[in-house]
C-alpha cells in the first residue's frame, strides 16, 4: 500500500448525516456491503486560536478583541442585609494542586489589574 500523504483543506458543514453507528455498519457488512475502515491523525493543524473558531467569527460582534472592562455603576446597588448575630458558614476552601493555585491567583490578579472585576467587599470575606 502507499503512504501518500494526504491534504485535506476545507470545511464540510453536512459531515454527521453521514455517520453511522457501528451496529448498523456491523449490519451492512454482514449483507454484503463493502466497506472501508480509515484511521485519521491530525497533526499540526495550524492556528488554533479562538479567532479561528467558525462560531466566533460568526459572531464577532459578541467576541470582541479586547473587553471594555466592569458594566457601569448603576442606580441601584445590590447588597444583601445580613441579620445581626449571624455568624459566616464555615466551609473549607476547594482543594487544587499549588501551581493550579498559583494560576488561579495570576489569572485573578490579571481581571483585577484590567478592571474586569472589582475586589470583594463582602463582611465575611476570609
């Protein structure tokens, strides 16, 4: 057999209505169908960013390059009125690996520092 390397460039947009479940194939096989079995690898598929996602530039309006930052301040403040007495439910903080934590916090401090969002100003904040 040749290992011709083969290119395929483009997009099918009707590519699931010709999927078969392996039961019906298994079906089709034993009436005497032909049929072929092909193993595709994908390497190196270019640009992988999410500009490249069909979806997101359909909908570019949506997906901007750059956030504009926090909503603006509005007439009304929301806030919870807590009861005198009532004490913080305790419970343990999710558990994560320490680089896991440590990216958490690098992300938070990246949205801080960009004005995405505000810091806690919750009485019970730890």
């Amino acid at each position: 057999m040749d290992d011709d390397e083969v290119v395929i460039i483009g997009e099918r947009r009707d590519y699931l209505s010709h999927v078969i479940s392996a039961l019906v194939a298994e079906k089709m096989v034993r009436k005497g169908c032909e049929a072929y079995l092909a193993c595709i690898s994908v390497f190196g598929s270019g640009d992988s960013s999410v500009g490249n996602i069909r979806t997101v530039k359909g909908f570019s309006d949506v997906f901007p390059e750059d956030l504009p930052g926090l909503a603006p301040n509005r007439e009304v403040e929301f806030g919870i009125e807590l009861l005198p007495g009532i004490a913080p439910v305790s419970i343990a903080p999710y558990r994560m690996a320490p680089k896991e934590l440590v990216e958490v916090k690098a992300q938070l401090q990246e949205l801080l520092d960009h004005g995405f969002i505000r810091p806690s100003v919750s009485p019970w904040e730890h």
